[in-house]
C-alpha cells in the first residue's frame, strides 16, 4: 500500500466528446477546447501549481484510461451523456476498483446515468428533466463543507437543463447543494459519498448545450471538489487487503 503525495493532485479529466464533434456543433462553440478542455482550464485556473491536470476522452485506446493513468489518477472527473452503453465494462471495473482503493472521482451531469456512477450507488441514478432553459439556483445547504468554501450562496445559473427529483440514490453521506428551477422543481444537485477508501462528489449542474464550465462559481465548485476527494491512500480495494492478510482464511 502507498500513500500519495500532497502535491500537485493529479487529476484526469474524461468527456466522451461526442456533442463536439457533431456538425454545426453548438457545444462546439461554447466549447472550442470541448468540454474536458474547459474543465480542465478551470482547476488549473483554480488551482495552479497545486494540480496536475490531463484529459481523456471515450474514442482513446482503452477509452483514455489504461491503467496506468488510472493508478496515476489522484482524482478522476467524469462526463458523460449520450454514449454510456459504449464504455467498456473492464475500463469501468478498473475506476470502480481504483475508488475501493481510494482514488476520488467527481461525476459531473449526465454522468449520473454512467456505468461508473450507477455501479458505486447500486441503483437506476434516474431523475426528471427538462430542456428549456431554466434558470438554476444553487443553494448551499452545508455551508461548513469544504466543497462549498468560497462558493456564492446562491450560486446562479441563468441558462441550464432542469434535473428534478425524484434522483434514484442512496441517501447521501452529505448533502452540499439543493438546486431549484424556474419551473419550481427541486434537485439534490450537489452530494457525496465514500465508498472503500475512496470519495465521490456527484454535482449536476453542466449541460453541454450551456457555457456552465466557464463560469467562475462553478469552477470553484470543482476545484474545491478536486481538493476534498483527493486519497489519503492508494492500494487495493478492502476486500482484496482483507485476503492478502488472510484474515478472510483464518476466520473460516
């Protein structure tokens, strides 16, 4: 087992990257560096020298993510939305056994419908939505959580997707951001939870029809999260440290 260096956090920054590729693409245009560029821009805006940050993208060998970059991956943020049945279930075992071993992962919007994030909650991760613009009020219901250090309370977004609840997870360890929409819908938009060694920050807001990765207060959201899901160890998943002990065996 090893313990990783305070720092630089190295981060890896995943989009499947297929709305920028589209023609006459609209994310395209907000997004000239895609949105894996955007996001990564921004921890680094944030964050400078106390992050090391690279992207990965779904048409890559191995999706971006051998393992290799995975065990050089302090904190992996993930998007994705309309290409989840494309990634390979061995990449997402191997992010699920790096999470157990405490790598953090950060899910971003539609990501709450990916493999990955679907396989650390163990349940459908459905919610309502609606396309239409809304303006999005992102409350902050922990103010002492250091993922919400520095963020405007609210947080306002004037254009973005409506995510409404009921969102299909397991109750959250903590509950950082309650979002509302001009439609009068509510969201869990902002929560995280440990699994093994690892922590994950779920955080809803950025669709990739919105310039929401350019906004400052989102930014901070992230390079706070970035901060707060970093391991305090890297090894193997718990169960795997119980057999290598035999402490599993000489219980039987």
């Amino acid at each position: 087992m090893t313990t990783p260096a305070q720092a630089p956090l190295r981060v890896t920054v995943w989009n499947e990257n297929r709305h920028e590729n589209y023609p006459d693409s609209l994310t395209a245009q907000l997004y000239p560096t895609g949105m894996h560029g955007a996001i990564a821009e921004g921890l680094t805006e944030m964050l400078g020298e106390a992050v090391e940050v690279r992207t990965a993208t779904l048409d890559e060998p191995e999706h971006g993510l051998p393992q290799s970059v995975v065990d050089a991956t302090d904190v992996l943020l993930w998007w994705g939305h309309e290409a989840h049945p494309e990634v390979d279930d061995a990449v997402v075992d191997r992010i699920y056994d790096a999470v157990l071993g405490g790598m953090g992962i950060i899910v971003l919007h539609s990501g709450h419908y990916s493999k990955i994030f679907k396989k650390l909650m163990g349940t459908s991760c459905s919610l309502r939505w609606r396309n239409d613009g809304d303006r999005e009020v992102v409350w902050t219901v922990d103010p002492t959580h250091p993922i919400a250090a520095g963020v405007p309370d609210p947080l306002v977004i004037e254009a973005q997707e409506m995510y409404g609840e009921f969102f299909d997870i397991p109750t959250p360890d903590e509950l950082i951001f309650i979002s509302s929409f001009t439609g009068g819908e509510v969201f869990r938009s902002g929560a995280t939870w440990t699994r093994g060694h690892g922590r994950v920050f779920y955080f809803s807001p950025g669709d990739q029809e919105y310039p929401v990765y350019h906004h400052a207060g989102i930014r901070r959201v992230l390079a706070n999260g970035v901060q707060w899901a970093a391991p305090t160890r890297r090894g193997p998943a718990i169960d795997a440290t119980f057999h290598e002990r035999g402490w599993f065996d000489s219980a039987l």
